[in-house]
C-alpha cells in the first residue's frame, strides 16, 4: 500500500499514467497502431514508418520548447504564448539569410550556421523583450506575451517582404535534412535534435545552480531577493531559454517542409507546449519543476494528437478535444478538488476501517 | 490646476488620456489625410464595423476589472455566428431560435468557465484559453465551410439601416448619400450605457472594482468575492453571445475564420481604454474609446499607404505595448506615492 502511494505521489507518475492510457486504448482500438516498417522515401533511402514513429518525430519539436517553458512557467509562474509567433520569425530569419533577397535561390547565400546562429539571436531579442516586460514592468507573462503573439506572423511576414521563399532540392540537399531524415539513418533528425537538447539542459540543471534558483524565484521572489539572488535576472534567463529553444524549432519547421506559411506555421503550438508542462504535473502557477515530467508531458501530447487523428478527427476540430482534455486536467490537479477529493477518500478509509474494527 | 490632476483616480487619469490620444489622432487625420475622414459616414463607421468589437470588449473589461481575464470571447463569436447561420438556412430555425441560440451558447460558456475559475479557483488564462480553443474547434465541427445565410426575414433584418438625418454627404458622382447606422451598434451603445451605469451605481458593479482592487478587504467588507467573479465571466459570456449576434448581423455568414484574433483586439481596446490588468481600475466609456482609438489607428495606418496586412499587426502591438508600460508607469508611481505617504504620516 505505502508503495503505491510513493509512486503515485511522484510527479512523474502523471505522464505516465497518461502515456499508459493513452496505449492501452490504441491497443484495443486498433493494434496495427504500433506497427512499425522499414521502408524507402523517394530518394531510395531506408526510413521507418509507424505511428510510433511519426509521435517521435513531432513530439521533438513539442519536448524542445516544453524544455523552455517549464523553465519560464517555474520562474515567472506564467506562460509565454508568443511561442508560435517567435518560430514563424525565427523561421523567416533563417530563410531570409539563406535566400538573400531572390526567393527561388538556385545556390545557398550564406552558410546554414550562419543563418542558424542569427536565428537564435534574434530569437534570443525577442525573448528577452518579453521577459523585460514581465521582469521589470511586472505585467503578467501571458498579457506581455500578447503582444508578440499579435505582431509575431506580421513581423516574420515583413522579413521575407511577404514572398514566400523556397529552397528546392536542386538548391540544396542539406537544408531538409535537419527537419527529415539524414540519408543512411532511418530515424528522422529532430528525434537526435531533442535528444542532445535534452542531455544538454539535464547537464545545465546538473551542474549549475539554475533549478533552484528558478525554483526559489518562482516560489518566492521576495525572499529570493533577501537571499541575495536577482529575481530579474532569473526571469529574464528563462525566457532567454525558452527563445533559443524557439529558434531550434523553428529550423526544424522550415527545414520540414524547406518553406515557409506564416500563418500556419506552429499554429496552436504554444497550446501544447502549455499542456505538456501541466501534464507533467508542474504546477502552472511557478515553483517547483520537474524537467523529465515535462519531456515526457510532450511527447504524450503528441501521442494524443495522433491517435485523435487516426480516429479521422479533422485538424481544425482537434484543439475542441484537447481543451477538453486541458480541462479536465486542470480540475483533477485544482487544490480545491484534490483536497475535496481527498477528504472524500479519507473518510471513505475511515469508515472502511471502523466497518473493519466492527467486524 | 495641478493639484486636481495629482487628485485624479486612477481611472479618471487612464481615462482622460485615452481620450486626448483620441481625439488628436483623430483631428490629425481629419487635417493631414483630408477627404475621406472629414465626411461624418466614416465617423459612423468606425462604428458600423467594430459594433461586436465594442460589446465584446465591454465584457472583457468588466471581467478584467474584477482582476480575470477572458480569451474566449472570439471563438465564442465565431462559434455563435456558425451555429445561428447552420440554424437558420440548414435546420429551418426562424430569427427568434438563432437570438436565442446565441444567447445560449454565450450563456453557456460564462457559466462553466465562471463555476471553474471563480468556485474552483483555476487560473483564469488556463480555462479560457482551453475555452477558445474549445469554440473553435467546435465552430468546425458544427459546420466546415464559410457560407452566406439566405434566410428571408434575417437577410431583411441584416439590411436594415438607420439613417441620420442631416449628416449625410455628397459622393464622388454628386448623389447625396444619407448617413447611416446598423442595428447593431444600437445595440453596442445601449449596452455601453446600461454597463457605464451599472458599473457606477448599482451594488454589483461596486463590487466589481472591490474584488478587483482587493481580495482580502473585498472579503473583509462581507462581499462574496467568489459570486462576484462568477457573475463577471457570466456576463462577458452572454455579452460575447450578443457579440456574436452583432457580428453575424454585420458578416450575414458563417465561417471558422469569423473573429479571428478578436480576443486579441478586444484585450488591446480594453488596455488603451485605461483598464488595468491587474483588477480594481477601469472604465466602460475608456473601453469604447480604446476601440475607437485603435480601429482610427489601422484606418490611417491603411490610409497613408502602408496597406500591406504585417502593419496593421505591428502598429496595434505597439500600441499595445506602450499603453502597458503607461499602466506599468501609473502602478508603480502610485505605489511609490502610498509609501512616501506612509512615511511622512509615520513621521508626523
């Protein structure tokens, strides 16, 4: 009994629980939905196939910005839902710099590291504006965020003067490879992307004192100031973070298609990247985190998105079910239900155990 | 002169600079832009177009003066004008059912979203985020595609015009055109007074700028803090209803893009209008000139060439972004000011 208390009282145990769920009825459903094939894309070259497949695929890019959002949620105790704006920028920076100012380039203008580079800065700009504003103006994350959510797509269409820029295989071959495959490995480039951003943070929070000042200045920021840290400072680096995270998603978005939409690119996105970080059971109001949680959170996500989407659920009617799942979400971990919930049970207990002593 | 202006609310201030930013931008583009904004009809409509704009953000206001907020409020019209067009041309509904219908669902969305936030106690950007994301995807769901409602007695109901007598000008070809006025901002207007008025007046909307200010002493006065911020999501809900009509009166259409970004637009009209974020300050007649002032501002901004879409966007952030950080300024000068005076009362 006291074992599984302690695992049902780990963060961690949330995900999970959903992640279990969320199987078992695939498998019930329709077993075939973890089948996996090795097959050949049209260039000749190995890839796998599978549902499985397509959920690690997408949910890299979702797990890359849950890595900066638990870390602004936990700092600032709100959201940042400027993410999909800030990848249509960062989108339209690297195409930008790449194209030059002819939008059907026949060769590459400037190296993709450079572009890439340039990317992150100014998403890393950007970022930092959001966090001024909620660090030193103190208005709320989400109200400051507004307003790069409403100019964002206006900022990234005015880049690229609204031409749509494409890089077609004939300009160069590499340039897709970092949203697809790499010819030779089957497993698609964004899951390695997430897996080194992913051992890269863990290193960070391993080795350096940013979780627990993230931590203290999302529980407290007063008295995390009494103690001689900069409450400003912190917040302001974790949306820093968050806008490098942006900016590696946003290579991979238009390295996927080698184009760009801006206003369809990373729709929604920042919906999800909000729920993986409170389905990892984090809580939405700041303080404590947990990194793993969140990963986990997203890839889950993802998994929800696909399998709503093999039960011919149409893209546009999908957020209607996912707020639904949000919904639910938030009253299961709302403290006023838990300790409803928990009073219930006790008394449940007790009565069970008095029936007991009775007997 | 000065002493009065130090003596100022909170709201009064915000107020009286909204509108001074109103009426300059205005006079501006009457004396620099010429013709088309001196004739009277493109005063009216700044109205005729925005009519759903102004209830909407009347309810976000007061949502927002009670310290919430709500982003529901697009989807929710967008929502209401899909499933009264599917009502009225698919299911043979007359214009009563589709009034009633968008009442409903406006109703329905204030009620659950002000039981989870204001009983429950959820964080309010959570569920009505979930919320908006809720109304649009059952927009889609309701019906795919954009189409335009036939029925007879709603396409008579959506021609209707009110003519103003007096302020009618001549056209291009010489032909004197009256000017005129949709239902709906009939409608728009005659909230905004019943709003102004509540807000002022009436116990709830006492109440309303009480919870906003402070929780705690709003509790320690006997307000039920927690009905007053259910009844504020309540009454943004149907307002986004009506909202929803207006609009569907002003489009005569349905479609999943109707509203898109209104949340957004209704939050910025708000803000101009010198309500605060942060609860307890606000006004309607603010709110009806953030509208104003921020639809004059797409008007020139089109009107000196700069058509293309990206700028509309980016002037509207960036006035966004100055009016917060006016706010920001005005919050943190008065808390300065509150503690100042504290000293000196200590040292009294």
């Amino acid at each position: 009994m006291n074992m599984v208390k302690k695992i049902v009282s780990k963060q961690i145990f949330i995900p999970c629980a959903a992640l279990l769920l969320l199987a078992l009825f695939n498998l019930i459903n329709d077993p075939s939905f973890f089948k996996i094939t090795l097959g050949h894309n049209s260039d000749g070259d190995p890839v796998l196939n599978g549902n499985l497949i397509t959920i690690l695929d997408y949910g890299s890019e979702l797990a890359i910005l849950a890595i900066g959002m638990t870390l602004v949620t936990a700092a600032t105790g709100g959201q940042d839902i400027s993410v999909g704006a800030g990848i249509a920028i960062a989108g339209s920076v690297i195409l930008r710099l790449l194209c030059g100012s002819n939008s059907h380039p026949t060769e590459l203008q400037n190296p993709l590291i450079v572009a890439f580079i340039i990317a992150v800065v100014v998403s890393m700009a950007f970022s930092a504006f959001n966090g001024v504003l909620v660090a030193y103006f103190k208005i709320q994350p989400m109200v400051a965020t507004l307003i790069l959510f409403t100019a964002g797509r206006s900022i990234a269409a005015w880049i690229n003067n609204n031409e749509l820029p494409i890089i077609s295989t004939n300009c160069d071959k590499s340039f897709g490879y970092w949203g697809n495959y790499i010819p030779g490995i089957p497993i698609p480039t964004p899951v390695f992307i997430a897996v080194i951003s992913v051992l890269i943070i863990m290193l960070v929070l391993k080795f350096t004192n940013l979780k627990l000042y993230t931590q203290s200045v999302g529980i407290n920021p007063k008295s995390s100031r009494l103690n001689g840290l900069n409450p400003e400072l912190i917040k302001i680096t974790s949306f820093v973070i968050l806008g490098v995270c942006v900016a590696i998603c946003g290579l991979i978005k238009v390295s996927r298609l080698q184009t760009i939409n801006y206003s369809v690119v990373a729709k929604d996105i920042e919906m999800d990247a909000i729920l993986a970080v409170a389905l990892g059971g984090n809580a939405l109001s700041g303080g404590k985190f947990s990194m793993w949680a969140s990963i986990l959170g997203a890839y889950v996500i993802q998994f929800l998105t696909t399998t709503l989407y093999k039960l011919d659920v149409r893209s546009d009617a999908l957020p209607a079910y996912k707020a639904i799942v949000v919904i639910v979400l938030v009253v299961a971990s709302a403290p006023i239900v838990r300790e409803k919930v928990g009073k219930f049970f006790k008394k449940f207990k007790s009565n069970d155990s008095k029936g007991g002593a009775a007997a | 002169m000065m002493k009065k202006f130090r003596s100022m609310s909170d709201t009064n201030l915000l107020l009286t600079i909204t509108i001074v930013v109103f009426a300059v931008m205005y006079l501006c583009a009457v004396v620099f832009l010429g013709e088309g904004f001196r004739t009277p009809q493109t005063f009216l409509n700044l109205f005729n177009n925005n009519a759903s704009l102004i209830i909407i953000s009347c309810g976000l206001s007061l949502v927002m003066i009670t310290g919430g907020i709500d982003i529901s409020v697009g989807g929710v019209t967008a929502l209401v004008c899909m499933s009264c067009a599917v009502n009225l041309d698919l299911h043979g509904g007359n214009v009563v059912t589709s009034m009633l219908i968008a009442l409903g669902i406006g109703l329905a969305f204030g009620l659950v979203q002000g039981f989870l936030i204001a009983y429950l106690d959820i964080q309010p950007f959570i569920v009505t985020l979930a919320g908006m994301f809720f109304a649009r995807g059952l927009t889609t769901i309701v019906h795919t595609d954009p189409f335009n409602v036939q029925n007879e007695d709603f396409v008579k109901l959506r021609d209707t015009r009110i003519t103003i007598p007096g302020l009618g000008s001549t056209n291009r070809k010489g032909i004197y055109v009256d000017a005129y006025i949709e239902i709906g901002v009939v409608i728009a207007i005659v909230i905004v007074l019943a709003l102004f008025f509540m807000l002022r007046w009436s116990k709830l909307g006492r109440n309303f700028y009480a919870v906003g200010g402070n929780q705690q002493s709003a509790l320690m006065l006997g307000i039920n803090v927690k009905r007053t911020k259910f009844f504020s999501y309540v009454l943004c809900g149907l307002l986004a209803g009506i909202a929803g009509y207006v609009y569907f009166m002003h489009a005569g259409s349905g479609s999943p893009s109707h509203a898109q970004g209104a949340e957004m637009n209704a939050i910025a009209s708000s803000i101009i209008g010198g309500t605060m974020l942060t609860g307890g300050v606000g006004n309607i007649i603010g709110t009806l000139f953030g509208v104003l002032s921020l639809n004059t501002i797409k008007d020139i901004v089109s009107s000196i060439g700069l058509q293309d879409a990206w700028w509309t966007g980016i002037t509207v952030a960036v006035m966004l972004c100055l009016f917060l950080i006016i706010q920001s300024i005005v919050m943190t000068r008065k808390n300065a000011k509150g503690s100042a005076g504290k000293e000196t009362a200590a040292q009294s």
